[in-house]
C-alpha cells in the first residue's frame, strides 16, 4: 500500500486563503488578470491587457509545462467528489461559478509540477533528463479536496499528495531530473468563481473548505506525464507535445 506525503511536508496550510472575518472574498489580482477574461469577459475587475507579463484578455504566448493529466471519469465516479460538487451546485455560490468553463475543461484536467519549461516553442528533454525519468518507477497521488490558495483567488482546487518513494516525495524525484526547483504544492484546478463574494458568501465557502478539506476523492496512477504548451491559464487552448513515460 501507498504511503503518501503528509501535510506537514507540504504548503496546503501555509497556503491557503485568509478568510478576514465578516469580510467579503475577492478575486485578486492573478485571478483577474489570468482567469476572469475567459470565464467573465465583461467584468469590470478583468485586467484586459499586462504586457509585461504577455497577458491579453487572459491570453499568452504558449507556456511549457509538465503535468500530471487527471482523467475527468476518475472524479466522476468519485463518491467523495460527486458530494462535493453537488454542495457547490445547490449552495450560495451556484450563480457565481462558470459551470460552462468546468464543462470545458474536462478533457485538459491536469496538475502542474514542473512549469515554466519554455516559452513559444515546445522544449527538448534531452537524453540525460530521459535517462533520470527512465529510472523513477510510476507512483501514486492521492487527491483530495477542496482547496483555494493565496494566489489566484477565485479558483478552487483539488490536492494532490504523492506517494513516498524510499521516504522521498515522488513529484520530487520528477523535478530533480529536470533541474528543476523542489515544490510542495499541487493542485488540480475545476472551479472558477465569475465575481466576488459577498460577506455572507465568503463565509459560507470557508466553512465548504473547512468541511471538504480532507475528503478523500480519488488514488491515480502516474506513470506519464504530459508536456504542455498552454496559451491560457486554464488550458483551453493547448497542446500536448509529448506524452512521458516514467520507468
């Protein structure tokens, strides 16, 4: 049986988002310039254009990216996830969540472990980083959920833990043979809120988060990852260009 990395080791906690009490939840800054153009185009909080990030109306040139794909039936048959989901679509937040945007997305869900690979063109893996992916075996991530971070607020998440592999996180040994930084947050995105909320609202999600925030929703296999090319944040104009076989 899988032992997984325990929150202690990661930045769930640390994290999350504040909840000032009695005060409203709004969207930030990330969220309004990255995510509300394509889920509330006419918004009067959409950042239409930051040119020193490449934004435009929530639009980019491709970014790179490896992740790990989720298969939406995974979710869908999950008991956990499906209560979860229903205590979004009755509650208070039903109107304020793109229901269009998580249809959407459905074939493209993913969690990101190493981004940043690339701008524009796809990136090579050279032969070394092949070797070093060849050696780690597939492993498992447990997701669970609900979270919302202190960036990009306005989108919910799901949390990945990965599987202890000779007492080391596996996604590690994933970033170690890319060279890339060692992170301890991983996050499958599903909801996108198309406004702010309101005192009363906001309450009400801090205690959905308190209430979901270890539920069990599902244990996947990774034994490939995807190497994506993303001209948005929410991936609805990507591409995989390789598919990345661990062992």
């Amino acid at each position: 049986m899988a032992v997984f990395v325990t929150d202690e080791a990661l930045d769930y906690r640390d994290q999350a988002t504040s909840f000032p009490p009695g005060g409203p939840f709004l969207l930030d800054e990330a969220y309004r310039r990255a995510h509300l153009p394509l889920v509330a185009p006419d918004h009067p909080g959409v950042i239409a254009a930051d040119p020193a990030r490449g934004y435009r109306m929530g639009r980019h040139v491709p970014f790179w990216s490896l992740v790990i794909p989720v298969a939406w039936p995974l979710l869908a048959e999950s008991p956990g996830f499906r209560t979860l989901d229903a205590a979004l679509r009755n509650g208070p937040l039903a109107a304020k969540i793109s229901w269009d945007m998580f249809e959407a997305r459905k074939a493209v869900l993913h969690a990101t472990i190493c981004g940043g690979l690339a701008q524009g063109t796809a990136p090579a893996i050279g032969p070394e980083e092949r070797a070093a992916l060849d050696g780690i075996r597939p492993f498992d991530v447990a997701i669970r959920g609900l979270f919302s971070g202190s960036v990009n607020r306005g989108r919910l998440y799901l949390r990945l833990y990965p599987e202890r592999i000779d007492s080391d996180n596996a996604i590690h040994s994933v970033q170690a043979a890319l060279g890339r930084p060692l992170t301890a947050l991983y996050v499958l995105g599903l909801y996108n809120l198309v406004d702010d909320l309101r005192p009363d609202e906001a309450g009400w999600l801090a205690g959905l988060l308190d209430r979901f925030a270890d539920t069990p929703i599902a244990i996947q296999r990774v034994d490939r990852l995807w190497l994506m090319g993303a001209r948005d944040d929410l991936a609805l104009d990507s591409e995989v260009a390789e598919i990345v076989r661990l062992g």
